[in-house]
C-alpha cells in the first residue's frame, strides 16, 4: 500500500522542482466521517475547484476525485511545494481548512502517487473490493476535468491506464476461485507490474527531448567537420558527396540510439536524471523544450526514438 504522510507546508519534504506525479488527499484511513464530509466537493461543485486551481502556482493539470470516503487531488506538478500550497490555501479559504486538520492529509508523489491512483481505481484502497461505483466515479471525475479543460497529456494518461488496469485486474480476480483476501491479493500483484511498466514507460518519455537535442548537436558537430574536410581535400563528385552524408548521418543515428537505449533501461529515475544531465554538459545541449520546439528531427523519428502521445484514445 502506498505511504501515507502527512503535509509539511512552507517546503516540499523532497526537493522536487521539475514536473511530477503527486496525490493531495484524505480517506477513510486518515480522517473521520465528520472531516471527510467537511471537505467533500460535490459534482456541481467541482467545476468552482478545477478553475481557479488549474491556474494555480506550481499546477499544471488538476482532477479531483470525491465520493463518500476520499477527497483527493490528482496533481502533475511543475513544483510539489508550490503546488501543496496552492491546494491547502484554496481549502483554507473555500472550506475554512484548520491547522488543527492539517494531519488529516497525505501527500503522494511519483511512483507512490501513480500506485495509489491504480490502486483506488481498482478498490484496493476502498471499503470492499470490487466496489463497481468506484470506476463510474473515475470516470466522472476525468470527463469534468476534461470538459473544464484542466486535463492534459499526463493526467490524462495516468486515468486511461489507471482504468485499463482496474478492468484487468476486476476480470481476473473474478476468473479467480478463493476467498476475498485472495482476491485481493492476486489483484494488488496485478496493479503492482503494471504500475510498475507504466513507470517505465514514463520515464523513458522523459528523455526524449535530451535525445532530441543531442540528436541535433550531433548532426551540427558532423556538418561543421564535413564541411571544413569539403573544403580542405574537395571538390567532390554528387556521388561522393551523397556517400560523405550518409556516413556523418548514420554516425549521429547509431550515437543518439545507443544513449537513447542505456537512458530508458534505467530503472531508477535519480540515475536517469543524473546520466541525462551529464550528456547534456557534456555536449552543451540546448534545453530540451527549444529541442522539441526547433530541432530539426523530423516526427517520424521523434517516434521512433521511442515518443509515445498518451492521450484518452491510446490506452
């Protein structure tokens, strides 16, 4: 089961300042029914919580899960602190949030956050298993956030797959003989591995925009060269030319897949981001948003090095 930690407020408890995965909530585990039903939000409310949240500091997508036992906030997060802050001052002033309730909270993040998600859409995380309620009430919740429009590719991602994984492991635990805990058991496995590869998938979009940009700083250093060796031992035949391209082209295509290849196979994402800074001082990258927004790979490679739009349609 995911950990759950009360919030400390004024700083992220982890230095997390680049976009990330994060859970702000409370339960039935966490707080009583008096408190849940204080800061319960309703379906007509919802709409007045997605706004003003959606342009919140640190927010950058927002969704908000409520039903008789949760209130949670599906978070991606340029900042954690930033936007920790942003959701307890909105409670502080919309529901008169007090410190006192404070420590009814969790905050999740990354891979907690991604579990806890898959977890509650497959009533692991509820009163009874296989409650059916649980994934009409994600379902709601994804299309309000979709129609207010604070959704986006990450959010959205994460609530295709987590309802993927809730039909998977509901029709397997029903394919199952045993008791409940059983049940249970075959169906947390199931959730695990396949948090678990959505992880990995993750975390190999994220280093595309590097690959990208080493892609393109490559295809500069062989051009400067090639040039400067046309015009020392040049001129060349058309032929001779073309053969000259191809070779320098060829080169900076195996270099950017083999480091393309050791930056996805890294299970952990600390190492990954440690490696990727490493290239990108090594080469002197440009930033991986001007890569995306100028280079000069086309999009069937971006693809191909390993892009993958997650969107509502491609679970």
């Amino acid at each position: 089961m995911a950990r759950q930690v009360p919030i400390e407020f004024g700083a992220a408890s982890e230095d997390v300042l680049e976009p990330t995965l994060m859970v702000i909530g409370l339960n039935h585990r966490t707080a009583p029914a008096a408190v849940r039903e204080r800061f319960g939000i309703s379906e007509a409310r919802r709409h007045e919580v997605l706004v003003p949240l959606a342009r919140a500091e640190g927010i950058e997508e927002v969704l908000v899960l409520a039903t008789c036992y949760r209130t949670e906030f599906f978070l991606w997060a340029n900042d954690a602190a930033l936007a920790a802050n942003s959701v307890f001052r909105f409670l502080s002033a919309e529901y008169g949030l007090k410190l006192s309730e404070w420590e009814h909270f969790y905050r999740l993040l990354d891979d907690e956050a991604l579990l806890h998600i898959f977890r509650v859409a497959s009533s692991l995380d509820a009163m009874a298993l296989s409650e059916p309620q649980i994934v009409a009430q994600f379902e709601a919740a994804w299309q309000q956030a979709q129609n207010v429009g604070s959704t986006a590719c990450f959010l959205d991602a994460v609530m295709q797959k987590a309802l993927t994984v809730s039909r998977r492991a509901t029709n397997e635990a029903n394919e199952g003989i045993g008791d409940r805990a059983s049940a249970a058991a075959a169906t947390e496995k199931i959730v695990a591995a396949e948090a678990l590869g959505f992880r990995r998938k993750l975390l190999a979009e994220r280093v595309v925009p590097t690959i990208i940009a080493l892609r393109n700083r490559l295809d500069e250093i062989c051009r400067q060269e090639l040039n400067s060796f046309c015009e020392e031992c040049g001129p060349f035949s058309r032929d001779q030319d073309e053969l000259l391209q191809a070779v320098t082209s060829r080169m900076t295509q195996r270099i950017a897949g083999s480091v393309a290849r050791e930056l996805k196979e890294l299970s952990e994402r600390v190492e990954q981001e440690q490696i990727t800074a490493a290239v990108q001082r090594l080469f002197h990258l440009q930033t991986p948003e001007k890569a995306l927004a100028g280079g000069n790979i086309p999009g069937e490679t971006y693809q191909r090095i390993g892009a993958q739009s997650y969107s509502h349609s491609n679970p």
